[in-house]
C-alpha cells in the first residue's frame, strides 16, 4: 500500500478553461524539464497551443518528452510532430498499432494517463486531455471535467514514475525490436530492472508548501492492477457519513458497489454523479444496469444534463478526496494505465464538494426509483446475468494479453512513410 506524504498544495482545475491557461503558461516557462503523458492529443486549437508552449520550453534549454497513446492520438501530422522532434522534443508513441482495413486493432491496455511534470517541481494530475471539447465555446458536447495542480514533496513521487515509464517503455521497445533470444537473455538480465527504474535525474526534492497529505496511485498491468480501486474500497469503508463520486464511465466491480450499499446501510449519505448526456450512448445504458440494485440499496443516482461528463473525481466524509484519470468501467480498472492523486485536506475536500453540490442542485436530475423500469421477469434474468459479470469481469479481462508497453518515437513512424502518427474515442 503507498504511503501517506505530507506538505503538499493542491489547486482544483474544472474544464479546459482552468486548466489550459495554466498548464500551459507552466510549460513555456519551464526551465530544465518537461514530461507529459496523455490518452489524447488533438491537432487543433488546444494542440497547437501546447505544441507552442513546448517548443517555448525548448528555447528556455528544457528538456522535453511527451508521450501520447497511439489509439488516443492517432492523427498528428508530420507538420506537427516535425518542429517538435527538430527542436529536440522526444516524441513518444504508446503502442501503436497497425490498422486492418481501415479499424484500429491496438484497442485494449491503453496509456490512459494525463499527468504534467515540470522542472520536477510542479505537477499536474487529472483527466483533462488537449483537445478542444475541454472548451466550453466548443458547443453542447463540450466535457465536463478536473484536473489538479500540484505542489510539495509528492511531486517527487510523480516525477520518479514518469521517468520510470519512459526508460521503461524506451526498454520494452528494444526489446521487441531484437529477436527472440535477445528478449530471453534480457528478461533474466539484472541490466533489464536496472535499466527500467532508472534514477532519475538529481533535482532538489520539492520543499513543503502547504497542509495536504497525498498519495500518487497508478494502475498498471504487472504490479499494481486494482490499487486505485482499492483506494477506493477503502474510502467507502471508513466512511461516516458522506461519499459523493463523480465519474464518467461508471461500471465497477462487484466489491466496489458492495462497499457503497454497506455504507449506506451505516447511515452514509452516498450520492453517484453519472453522465445524463453522454458522450457514448452505451456508457449510460451499461450504467442503468445497475441502477435498481444501487438505488435499492439506498445509493442517491444524479444524471448530469447540461453537458456531457468526462470528470473522474470523488470525496469522502470532509478530507478524502481523489482526482485523476481513471474511470471505474472494466476499461480502467481491468485494463488501461492510470493515474489518480488522493488527497487528504480539509479545504480541498471542502471545495470539491461545492462544485459537486452544486452540480447535482442545477444541472443534475435525481433518478427516483419510480423512475426505473418496473420489476418484470426480463429485469430478473438481466439482473442475474449483470450480478455475474460484475463478479467475474477483473478475472476475465485479466485473460486478456498483457504485453509489455513500449514507446515509440514518432519521427521513426513518419519515417516508414506515413503522413501522420498513425480520432480517438474520449475516455
């Protein structure tokens, strides 16, 4: 279980309208280093902002990686990569795959991730991706979403595993690229683990600035596949008398939706904050699926109305909160990398609950269990065979090839002839 570190400063960011201005003012005046991961990476107003305020941080002598996901940013041109790579940005590509007629066929384990790393000093952490619909002026199908700023020493935390994915992502490629007898040799190699968690380069440890505790928890496919729902369980277990979750994509594990009913039961106030308008018609249907079970069980349902949400927050009784990338869906929690910061600060908790308070009063309906369809003997066997799948979809889904991630970098892409980094569902 990760540990508890003390000292830190959060800053809430809602939408694009928060969060662009200052991760990109951050960026262009970075200094010594820059590191960024994201799902998604759009070439259009958003990007090329942040295609300028890389290459402004490469004036300043930073060094620059970014690392996009190869089904998440598909389309970027070698008019867009070319002035990065030629400025000195390493360009990094998450698992690319190859197109069969015309489908994308890398659809699973994807690097789902959206963190910011600057001069090892200040991060940013969430589920904002660079695209345009982040942006209110992009019309009814603008996101609804958070992001977080941060300060203090659980940067180091962040910084270390940034570094770490990119040596060990540049590794797993090699790897790949040799034969078989290569890879054999590698993996029982000492070079490999060394080479894989790399130290980072010496920056001062970020100072303590502020009163928050924070954890920064990943998911990956190895070592650490259920920590963020873990975390989750946790929270709802020692709740006492308030949850509120806030997430997009919302189809957990049995365990998750068993903790949530259990507190209820304690006299928890709990309250789901689910997409009304969604981005993806199958998102609500799966949801509503479990609808009759959770609202049974005294869970609150608010479908947001006013846009669609792509949000992937929570907060427990008045100090636990937690931002980040991960949705709770089979996706998330079974399969991509993610990245979630918990926080423990009464003042952060306090401010996070506002915006959702608020949300659920203006811009949310309340699904009443008069609402839902009447018990019937289809509502039975469905239910039935839900109940099932919630129980057994982790072990499924952990069938599933688990392939190492590799980094690619995109001018070796557009090198084999491609006019672009070969849209993206957002998740």
């Amino acid at each position: 279980m990760s540990r508890w570190i003390s000292g830190n400063r959060f800053k809430l960011l809602e939408n694009g309208e928060d969060f662009f201005p200052r991760v990109f003012e951050c960026i262009a005046a970075a200094r010594t280093e820059v590191i960024l991961e994201t799902f998604i990476l759009f070439e259009d107003k958003v990007g090329l902002a942040l295609h300028a305020a890389l290459l402004s941080a490469t004036r300043n002598g930073a060094r620059v990686d970014i690392t996009i996901d190869g089904y998440g940013s598909p389309d970027l041109s070698a008019d867009f990569i070319s002035p990065l790579t030629q400025a000195g940005v390493r360009v990094h590509v998450f698992d690319p795959g190859p197109k069969l007629w015309g489908w994308r066929t890398n659809l699973f384990r994807r690097m789902h991730r959206k963190i910011v790393v600057i001069d090892g000093q200040r991060a940013f952490v969430g589920g904002i991706n660079y695209s345009a619909d982040h942006l209110a002026d992009f019309g009814p199908e603008a996101k609804q979403d958070y992001s977080v700023e941060v300060e203090g020493p659980v940067v180091a935390e962040i910084h270390n595993f940034v570094l770490r994915a990119i040596a060990a992502g540049q590794l797993n490629a090699k790897e790949l690229d040799a034969g078989w007898f290569q890879r054999l040799r590698s993996h029982f190699s000492t070079k490999h683990e060394d080479a894989a968690t790399k130290p980072a380069t010496p920056f001062a440890k970020p100072a303590a600035v502020g009163d928050a505790d924070a954890i920064f928890v990943t998911r990956d496919n190895c070592k650490h596949t259920n920590d963020i729902e873990r975390h989750y369980r946790i929270a709802i277990r020692a709740a006492k008398h308030r949850i509120i979750i806030a997430n997009a994509y919302f189809f957990p594990g049995y365990r998750l939706i068993k903790e949530m009913r259990k507190a209820t039961r304690r006299g928890v106030d709990v309250r789901l904050i689910l997409q009304g308008e969604p981005d993806m018609p199958i998102v609500k249907t799966a949801a509503s699926l479990l609808y009759h079970h959770l609202i049974s069980g005294g869970v609150l349902i608010y479908e947001y109305r006013e846009r669609p949400l792509h949000g992937k927050v929570a907060l427990s009784d008045d100090a636990w909160s937690t931002v980040g990338s991960s949705n709770l869906d089979p996706l998330s929690l079974s399969l991509n990398l993610e990245a979630n910061v918990i926080i423990k600060d009464v003042a952060f908790n306090h401010e996070l609950a506002g915006k959702l308070s608020y949300m659920m009063e203006h811009g949310c309906n309340q699904i009443a269990e008069t609402d839902l369809e009447k018990s019937s003997w289809w509502l039975l066997v469905r239910s039935f065979f839900v109940f099932h799948l919630l129980r057994r979809y982790p072990a499924w889904m952990g069938w599933l090839p688990a392939h190492a991630p590799r980094l690619t970098p995109a001018e070796q892409l557009m090198a084999t002839g491609a006019d672009s980094v070969r849209r993206a569902d957002p998740v």
